[in-house]
C-alpha cells in the first residue's frame, strides 16, 4: 500500500486523533495510530479503550486498500518539522516506509488485526445539532467539572435530553453550568440521563469546524455515545456513578436582579484578581446603587479595588459578598463579549445565579469569612 497526503491536512487530522492516544497502557498498540484505506475511503483510528475517535481524510491518492500502525509520538515529529507539501506512506507486512521530497524513514510495522477499533455509527435513533451549538454546550459547561472528583459523577457532563433541546450541566460542587441548545430528533431516542467525560468533550470539540455543519449524536442504552460530523465519528463510554441532584442548589427567589456587561465585568474581575494569593484567593464584590465595587486583599501581596457602573438602576441597600474570582472568569470567557448578563443575589451566604438569555445559568457558591 502506498499513500500520498497533503501533510498540513495529514498533521491537523493526525493531531486530533492522536489526543485519545493514552501515554501508558497495558496493551502498548493503543499507543499508536491505525491508518485504513478501505472502499475509496482514508481514515485514523485511535482509542483508548474508554474514547474512541475515527477521522475521515479527503484528497489522498493511493494505489490499493490496505491498513498500517502509525507510531503515534515520531509521525507526530516528522509531520511538524516536515517543509513538505506533500507526505507518502508506504507499507508492507513488515516495513513502513515514510517520505518527503528529501526525507525517508524507515520504522517498525505492527500488526493493525491487533488494534482494537472503536464502534462506529450505526444507529437509527439520534439527536441533530449544529456543531457550532455543540461546541458551545462544551465551551459554557466542561470547565466546571471536577476531573478529581472521587464521589457522584463530577468529572464528567451531564446530558439531558428534551424534544426540541440538548441541556448540558457540569458541576465541581462549589459552581454549576447549565447550557442548552436547540436540537432534533430522529427516531426512537433515549431519554435517560447519561454523563460524558470531559476528556472525550475536548476530543468532540477540537474535532468540530464550528462552520454550521450537522452533528448525529446517538446515545446507547447508558452505555455509551457515539458523535458524527461530516468527516469524524467520535465514541465515548458514559462516566459511571449518579449525578447530583443539581436543581437543588438554585435559591428560589431573589432580593436583587442586576444587569451587567460581559466585557467589563470579565475586566474588572481580571484587576481585582492580580492581588490575590493561594491564602486570600477571594475577591469582595459590593453592589449598590453607585455599581459594583470590586476589592482584593492579600497581606503579602497587597490591595486592589475596581469600580465598574451598572447597566441599570439598583433600587435598595447594596449588597457585599466575596467569590473566587477565577471561577467568575472562567464563566465570563465562555460567553460573547457582548453580551449582557443578569446576576441574581439572595444574600451574602446563598448561591449568586448568572444568567445570559434562557439558554444559560452559571450558579457559584460565594466564600464564607
């Protein structure tokens, strides 16, 4: 078998399919990369036994069908520091031989029957998204997690499922996303909730172009899932465990209801921070009818205190209540900078409720001094 690629398109596919690629394991072929050329058709394969990716490659000339292991970390090397525009891949039972216009390497070849593929999609029974939306429902809701979480389902994103809606959620205990997006159905689809690992939502979301193309995503049984966009299919075994009863932590009414631009809040909230520490890593915001008061102290760093107007009028006492400033960050940067958010205060010890549109909610504790 021999094929030959265009090597920037060769590397972006390869390096995508090469993050599920695991950096140790007990079967050391899941270390590496399956090309298949099979019915017209090119294609990279990784898993990791648990996430699972296969990458359809466009515009590759070959003179039969055949498949190849790829040793992930030196094709890796030799695609990046290449000048060419052009790559070939040659192979037997044997040799793989990789060339550029003045470069050849000879390495190992593996068995590829050895290499154990990912499923594939085959479902009849799927949900339809935009992969733009898709990416925004990872963007709004995977940094919430908590990937060391040892109890519930933390580390992973729960998925409901409506009948014109997808709603994401992910939550570490102390913030909560919610994101939700419009979305379709085709046939009999699943309804329980399922909870996906953060490590296969940034697979899903480096593999999306985000240029409106449609996204198949079908759920199997509470088993797993499996993503198809128009030039990947991306498998994920659900995280096991029970997720928690999330509605829970939203207060039920409110004593202020305040209008606030992304952008300025984002920047205020960036200042105040510079003066925190791992000791003081608070950040006091006082809100009253003279705006947002935003103030840090930290006695080995120093003082810091921002003033941001409101959009709005506020109407009564004001309000003091200290959060971790990173995770108001973290939440401002997932969302368009111009965008103007609602911010929902009870009182200085319940949970402080961002809200941009219906489609959005971003819930965190605030610290208790």
């Amino acid at each position: 078998m021999k094929a030959t690629f265009n090597r920037k398109a060769l590397l972006e596919a390869f390096t995508t399919v090469a993050s599920v690629v695991p950096a140790r394991s007990p079967k050391p072929i899941l270390q590496n990369v399956k090309l298949v050329i099979d019915n017209d058709e090119c294609t990279l394969i990784a898993t990791d036994l648990e996430v699972g990716v296969r990458r359809t490659l466009l515009g590759v000339k070959f003179d039969r069908d055949g498949h190849v292991i790829l040793p992930t970390d030196r094709v890796s090397q030799i695609l990046r520091t290449s000048i060419d525009d052009e790559i070939s891949i040659e192979a037997d039972d044997d040799k793989l031989l990789i060339r550029g216009k003045r470069s050849r390497f000879n390495l190992p070849n593996e068995e590829p029957s050895l290499f154990p593929e990912p499923a594939g999609f085959d479902s009849e029974s799927y949900m339809v998204l935009i992969d733009s939306d898709l990416k925004k429902l990872i963007k709004r809701t995977a940094f919430a997690t908590d990937l060391n979480s040892a109890r519930y389902a933390l580390g992973g994103v729960l998925v409901e499922r409506a009948d014109d809606s997808v709603s994401f959620v992910g939550t570490d205990g102390r913030r909560l996303a919610r994101a939700t997006v419009p979305a379709e159905r085709v046939g009999d689809v699943d309804d329980s909730q399922c909870v996906l690992p953060v490590k296969a939502l940034k697979l899903i979301d480096k593999a999306l172009s985000g240029d409106g193309d449609q996204i198949h995503v079908a759920f199997l049984k509470g088993v797993a899932v499996v993503v198809r966009s128009s030039n990947s299919v991306i498998y994920s075994r659900l995280v096991e465990g029970r997720f928690p009863r999330y509605q829970d932590v939203f207060p039920k009414s409110s004593t202020y209801t305040i209008p606030l631009d992304v952008a300025s809040f984002l920047s205020a909230t960036q200042q105040a921070s510079i003066v925190t520490s791992e000791e003081s890593r608070g950040v006091t915001f006082k809100f009253s009818s003279d705006g947002v008061e935003l103030t840090s102290n930290a006695s080995d760093v120093g003082q810091s205190c921002i003033e941001l107007p409101l959009l709005g009028g506020f109407d009564g006492d004001g309000m003091s209540l200290t959060m971790d400033p990173q995770y108001v960050v973290e939440a401002l940067r997932s969302l368009e900078m111009d965008t103007v958010l609602t911010v929902d205060l009870l009182d200085p010890k319940n949970a402080v409720v961002f809200r941009s549109g219906e489609n959005y909610t971003y819930v965190v504790m605030p610290i208790n001094k």
